[in-house]
C-alpha cells in the first residue's frame, strides 16, 4: 500500500493558497487531511466555544471543497500525538504537512512532542511559514523585505486531484470513528448566533471583494475609530485572517491590485499598513512567546498593580458606570468585535483607569474575540497597558472617546437600552442626571444602570503619576533598549515601513 501523505490543517481553514496541501498532493497519493479539536487546548482559558464553532463549521466547508479533489478531510476530537501515533501504527506514513504555529505555550509545546514523536518514527514533518512571520530569527535586520517578498510571491495553486484509487478507507474510517467527536460537543459546535459573522472561507472571500469592490473601504480612515460606522467601513477581515480562511497574501493582493486602479488610495495605504502590523505583532510574539504569561520589558514588574475581584468583574460584565466601556464590552459578548480604537480603550480602563494587571483581563477578552490570535492579542495586551516601555503610554478617557467617536450616542444606545431615552449631553455621563431628570427619564441610577465604580479623571492622573516615572526606571530603560534591539530596525521609523510595504514591486 502507497504511504499516505498527511495534511494537518490548523489555522489554516481554506482550499486555496495553501502549500501544505498543494504540496502534499505533489508527492504522489493518497494525501489525506485531518483538523483537531485538542481536549487540552479546549480547556486553556483564552479559549471559547465560539472559537471552536468558527473553526468546526470552516473545516466542514472546507470537508465538502475537498470533496472533488479527492482529498478525505477527518474532524477529529484528539490530542496530536496520540491521534498520529494510532494512525501510524495502522498505515505507513510518508510525510506529516502543515503550516508553523505561532501560538499560546501549550500548542508550542505540543508541536515540540509531535516533533520528537515524528523523529522517533522516521516520519519527515513539512512545515511552512505562514503569512511571512518567520522562525528562529533573533533580530528584524530584512525581516521587512523578506515580508514584501513573501506578500508579492505566487500563491499557491490548488491541490491536484488525487485518484480515489489505492485510498484506505476502512482503516481510516475506523481511526476516525475512534476519534470521533462526541455527539453534543458536535451539535454544540453546529450552534451560530446570527449576530456573529458568518464563517468560512467562502464568507471570507465575499467580504473581501465586498470591501475592496463596492467601496466599503472609501471611509476606512475617516471611521476607524468610531465604534458603531467601523463595523463597515473597517475590513472585518480579522477573524479570517486568524483562523487562516482567507491567506495574508490573498488579502494584500487583492488590496494592492486596487490601489493600481488609483481609487481612495489613502483608505487602501492604512488597509495594507495594517496587514503589515498583522505579521509584525505576530513576529515579536513568535520571537518572545514569554509575553504570554509576563511583561516584555521586565522591568515593570515592580508597578503596584493587585487584582480586586469586584473592579475587574465590573469591568467584565460591562458595569462600570462608563457607557462607551460597557457598551463595548456587551457587544463584544454579543458579537465577539470592536474596532482596534474600542480594544484599546477596554484594556486603558482596565490597566490605568482600574489599575489591574493586564494578566487578569487577557484571556477574558481573548474569549470574547472571535478573531483571537495570540501573536496578535498579547502583545497588544500588552502595549495598551504600557509596560512594553518602547510606546508611548496611551490613557483613553472614556468619556472624551464616546464624545468625539459616538457624539450622538447611537451605539451606546443600542447595547446599554437602559440609557437610549437620554439626550446628547447626558449619555455619556449619566451620573450627572439630577434625582429629577432620573424621574423624566425613567432612569434609576444605581438600579437600571450602574454608578461610575471610579472617578476615571482621578484614576487617570494616579496612573500617569505611577507610569510615566517608570519609563526612566534603570531597568525598565535597559530592557527598552533590548526589545528595541530585538523587535525592530534601529535605523527605520513606521512611516519608512509603511512607504515601503507600498512599493510597488
Ligand atoms: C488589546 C488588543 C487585542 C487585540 N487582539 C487581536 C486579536 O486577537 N486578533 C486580531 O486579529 N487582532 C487583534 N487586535 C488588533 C485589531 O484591533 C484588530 O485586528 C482589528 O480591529 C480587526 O478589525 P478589522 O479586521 O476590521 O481590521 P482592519 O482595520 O480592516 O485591518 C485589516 C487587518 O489588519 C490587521 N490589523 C489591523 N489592526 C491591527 C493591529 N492594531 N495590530 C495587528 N494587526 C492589525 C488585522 O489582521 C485586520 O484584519 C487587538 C488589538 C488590541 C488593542
């Protein structure tokens, strides 16, 4: 029997531009891929079943479009070592391929056992970049051009079509049935709230000629902060681009052959810089994955911040008095987005204003994002709540964000009900509403909505007076000049990066 060639599809949820199945099916056949749902990694706290139903209900697409390619896609609810181990001892392997990981500690460490396993075995495990982050490296010197290279190159074409002949399918079937995922986790994970995005590489697909052709991305730098018109005038592309329906690549294409048609070139430059940013967070994580568990710049770790329990549960419930905040953080619960403006301002409040450790709002956020990818969400974690040292420190007032980015109110309006009968000047302050205008109203402070749980201007001025300081701290500046090192090019500022991720080709 002809060794199988092994796809395994992680965050990687689509047919085309995807080398580890175009170059499986090169090889010769059967080529056959499998997708995981790990019982350990369901159980880390930074994970949601949303995050599991996006990526059920992709995989299943992706099953059915594999279909006339001839290439049997498994769903399996196991862990990868056990799951390749039982299948090696069942049928003769020729290669294992997929696309580097750059995830949380424990999908490393896995990929570290499948590695040791797959050496003790004789199996050669093919694996590629992905999105052009890079492993091993220990500084940025070409990391830039290495990326244009990579954004510019070819896509990958599809797989071939492999013959049906000389597939084993009882023995596959039968490994299938024994990781078979149990019949309520399958129906959990066919559940879609209608508010959330549609997922899927089709879906993805739509979007993005959605965005780029009817014009969506016109208002893109006019909106991006504003957290009711971004939802359209942004992309919405992340979630996509995290669980890997759409490739980076398809998207800076795409994004770069409307630009030579010259339309709104200014909304198309602040698109493509910030597909530039997805690699570059994920890069500095790929290269300082400690970031996951402590600061990047050690020396913060002597700020003064403690947990307390009823701050944070405010701050999670969306409960803090502060409109903008909890209107954010409902609809975050109901939908799983808002802007990157939004995301900033939820973890400001959390890290200034409540004075928390980042540590304690992570993973709630990360469960709440449908686009959560690590390489992206902790180092964002982390540099919104300015202990990274090489950022500017960024405190957003609450009610100065919702003045100038909701002036009318209309999004806190739509997530906080309670509030949506208040005038301009009142919704973002309501505890200025005089025991009469409650009554008008019919608003009860305290009861239909919370009072404020901090004095946000006071709170603000106790964190500037604690964190600007400690920028000049001896150890904070001495890690500063070391991330500084590490994660970028010394002699490049951000607007030379963004000139260049332009250029054309
Ligand atoms: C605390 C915090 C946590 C975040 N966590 C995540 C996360 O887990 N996953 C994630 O994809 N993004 C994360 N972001 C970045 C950013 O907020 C989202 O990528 C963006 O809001 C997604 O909306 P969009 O697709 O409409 O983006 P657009 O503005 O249309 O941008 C296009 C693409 O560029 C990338 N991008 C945009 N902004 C950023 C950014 N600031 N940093 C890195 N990449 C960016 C995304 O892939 C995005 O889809 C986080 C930001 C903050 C402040």
């Amino acid at each position: 029997m002809a060794p199988l060639h092994l796809v395994w599809i992680k965050r990687d949820l689509r047919l085309q531009d995807h080398e580890p199945l175009r170059r499986a099916s090169e090889q010769g056949h059967p080529v056959v891929a499998f997708w995981l749902m790990e019982p350990s990694l369901e159980a880390h706290p930074a994970m949601a079943p949303r995050h599991w139903q996006w990526q059920y209900q992709s995989a299943r697409q992706l099953q059915a479009a594999l279909k006339p390619y001839g290439i049997p896609l498994y769903l399996l609810y196991a862990e990868a070592v056990e799951a390749l181990r039982h299948l090696a001892d069942t049928l003769p392997i020729a290669a294992l391929y997929s696309y580097r990981e750059t995830g949380l500690q424990i999908t490393y460490q896995r990929d570290q056992a499948v590695a040791r396993y797959l050496r003790e075995a004789g199996i050669p495990w093919q694996e590629y970049d992905r999105n052009g982050v890079q492993r091993g490296r220990r500084d940025r010197q070409g990391w830039d051009a290495a990326w244009r290279h990579y954004m510019q190159d070819t896509q990958a074409s599809r797989p071939n079509v492999i013959p049906a002949a000389g597939m084993p399918f009882d023995p596959l079937n039968a490994w299938a049935r024994r990781y078979a995922l149990p019949p309520q986790k399958r129906k959990d994970l066919q559940k879609w709230p209608n508010a959330f995005q549609k997922p899927g590489e089709a879906a993805g697909q739509e979007r993005l000629h959605a965005y780029l052709d009817q014009g969506l991305y016109y208002a893109y730098h006019k909106h991006i902060s504003r957290p009711l018109e971004s939802r359209e005038s942004c992309s919405r592309l992340s979630t996509y681009l995290a669980w890997g329906n759409l490739s980076l690549r398809q998207v800076y294409q795409a994004a770069r052959a409307r630009y030579a048609t010259g339309d709104h070139r200014g909304a198309l430059r602040a698109f493509i810089s910030r597909l530039h940013w997805h690699s570059h967070f994920i890069q500095k994580f790929e290269m300082e994955s400690r970031m996951e568990w402590e600061n990047v710049n050690r020396g913060f770790d002597a700020l003064d911040r403690r947990e307390m329990p009823t701050l944070l549960e405010a701050w999670k419930k969306g409960e803090t008095g502060y409109p903008l905040v909890d209107a954010c953080m409902r609809a975050l619960q109901e939908t799983g987005y808002v802007n990157f403006r939004m995301r900033a301002m939820l973890v400001s409040f959390l890290t200034h204003h409540l004075w928390q450790p980042w540590r304690s709002g992570v993973e709630h956020l990360a469960q709440l994002f449908l686009d959560f990818h690590p390489g992206i969400h902790y180092p964002q974690m982390q540099m919104q709540s300015a202990v990274t040292g090489i950022n500017s420190v960024r405190t957003y007032n609450p009610v100065k964000q919702s003045q100038d980015h909701d002036e009318q109110g209309r999004f806190i309006s739509y997530w906080l009900p309670a509030l949506q009968e208040l005038p301009n000047e009142l919704i973002h302050q309501p505890w200025l509403l005089s025991t009469w205008e409650q009554q008008w109203y019919n608003l009860k402070l305290g009861r239909d909505y919370p009072w404020p749980v901090i004095d946000h201007q006071e709170a603000a001025r106790a964190a500037k007076k604690k964190l600007f300081p400690a920028k000049n701290w001896p150890q904070v500046k001495a890690e500063s000049r070391r991330i500084l090192a590490r994660h970028t090019t010394a002699t490049r500022n951000i607007n030379d990066r963004t000139r260049d991720v332009i250029r054309s080709s």
